[in-house]
C-alpha cells in the first residue's frame, strides 16, 4: 500500500498532474495541502474517473487540506479537538467555520480519517511568517495543542497505527535547509522555537521517511532559481507512531514532480507500507484505479 502527502498549491490549477501521478505512481491514499478552494470547487470528477474517493476541507482561497484515497475513509474529522483559530471570521462560512478553544475562528488545517486499520491526518501548519509576526505565536501554540491532542490519541490506544502528514513549514535541522535567505536567529522555519516544537513530537512519532531517504528537499520557492540551484527545505513528512513506523518498507521524495509546466512549490514525500503488518482491513474495490 503507497500512501503519500502532498502540498498541491491550489488544486484547481495542479489536478491533472496530480491525478495522473497518482496513477502512474500507484498511490492509495493521499494527503493533500493548500487546496485553496473549497469543496464544491474542487475538482472531484477528475479524482473518481480515476477511482479516487475524496474527504475535502476547504473555507476559502487560502488553506484547506484534502484526501484522496481507493478505499473507504471513516471517522472523519475536520481539525483536532485543542485546535486553535486565528484572524477574522471568512465571510460566508458561518456555522461551518467554528471556533478553536481560543474563541477565534478555525482554519482549514487538519484533517482526519481513518483508512482500514490506519488512521492519517493531512496537516498544513501554519507558516508563521516572521519571528515578530502573531502568526508565529498562532503556529507555536496549533503544533503545541496537535502534540497534547497527539499524545492523548497515543494514551488511548498505544498500538494505533498513526500518521501526521503534511506541511509542517519546519526545517528541523540545518540539513533540511538549503535556501540562504533563511538563517536561525532572523527566519521562521528554523528558528528555535520551531525546531523545539518539532523536537517535541519525538516521544509520540518519528520521521518515517529519513531512514530511509537521508537526504533530499521537498519545497523550492518559485522565486530566485532556487530549484535549478537545488536552493530548498525540507518541510512536509509523514511522522509515524511505532505501530505505523514498524509496517514501512519503502519511501522517497518524488523530486521530479517539481519540473514540468506548472508545478507546485512543493513535491510528494511516499511511503510504501506492508498491510500485513496492520491487519489486512482493507477492503478490494480500490485497489485498482480505473485507466483513462
């Protein structure tokens, strides 16, 4: 089974591209960031041509996270129950948006759902934008409020096989960042409180990906030839528990995707994972995408 995560960077502009990759690439389950659009935007006969089922959060232009996945999804759960809001109520959104215990108005950021025994979350962390930018305290306290919620999911049930995929808009060690216009001490992604906000996730998950692929980027801005100069970070990951990390058996950093016309600034990260391992809950109906 190939599960992946990746930051799309508006689906509506990126669907073709995605959807044939997950067809060429034989790709389960993915988790989508930075949809920018909400459900009834989103290009969803494109995805089931392909035999794609879908679980969309979107408000706006701005955020939102997505699944697409061959087998049924179950349980699912559009942000976690510590998550904070942020900013101003979106227009239009009223009683859909919610709150966060914060009283401030929810983002499209998290999403859950449960896949046979699997249980994935596409997560799009706040960037934080400056280090004298309230978004910074906002990104601190969501990754804050994700470790408690994490760590209760855990206590719950110690053996649950869960993944934490997505953008985490952090470089958690200095071999993750490649582009010279961030420097600890004057950017977000790298700075200390990020990276211990990172660090803190150790006990409950662990980078699923690095063991296996040591090295690589998987986001490049579009601005200054920074892909042609191989200038990146390496910011999205799937982060596993024990139960999840023990049936990997393969990853990679799809590098590639970011060539071609049009491409995201961001490319897939995979794992492969032997179902075997999980219980064998799923089910055949998708296990196969239809040709075009």
């Amino acid at each position: 089974m190939r599960i992946a995560t990746w930051n799309v960077n508006s689906i509506r502009t990126r669907f073709g591209r995605v959807v044939d990759w997950l067809v060429r690439e034989d790709i389960d389950v993915l988790a989508m960031q930075e949809i920018k659009c909400r459900p009834d935007q989103f290009p969803v006969e494109a995805f089931e041509q392909a035999g794609y089922r879908l679980e969309i959060h979107g408000l706006n232009q701005w955020n939102g996270v997505a699944f697409a996945s061959r087998h049924e999804m179950t349980d699912v759960a559009r942000g976690f129950a510590g998550m904070p809001g942020f900013g101003k109520p979106i227009t239009g959104q009223e009683g859909i948006q919610g709150t966060g215990p914060n009283g401030l108005p929810l983002e499209a950021r998290a999403l859950g759902v449960t896949v046979g025994d699997l249980r994935l979350w596409s997560l799009y962390v706040p960037n934080g934008r400056s280090l004298d930018d309230p978004h910074l305290a906002y990104k601190l306290e969501w990754l804050e409020a994700l470790r408690r919620d994490t760590a209760a999911w855990l206590d719950e049930d110690p053996d649950l096989p869960l993944a934490l995929m997505g953008d985490w808009n952090i470089a958690p060690l200095d071999s993750d960042m490649g582009d010279p216009s961030f420097a600890v001490g004057r950017s977000t992604h790298v700075s200390p409180e990020e990276r211990a906000s990172f660090a803190a996730f150790a006990p409950l998950l662990e980078d699923v990906v690095r063991p296996i692929v040591p090295d690589g980027y998987t986001f490049w801005d579009y601005k200054a030839g920074r892909f042609p100069k191989n200038e990146g970070m390496r910011i999205d990951f799937i982060m596993g528990s024990s139960a999840f990390a023990g049936a990997v058996t393969g990853a990679s950093i799809e590098r590639e995707e970011r060539k071609g016309d049009a491409p995201s600034d961001h490319v897939p990260v995979v794992c492969d994972i032997d179902v075997d391992l999980l219980g064998g809950t799923f089910e055949d109906e998708y296990d196969r995408p239809m040709v075009f």
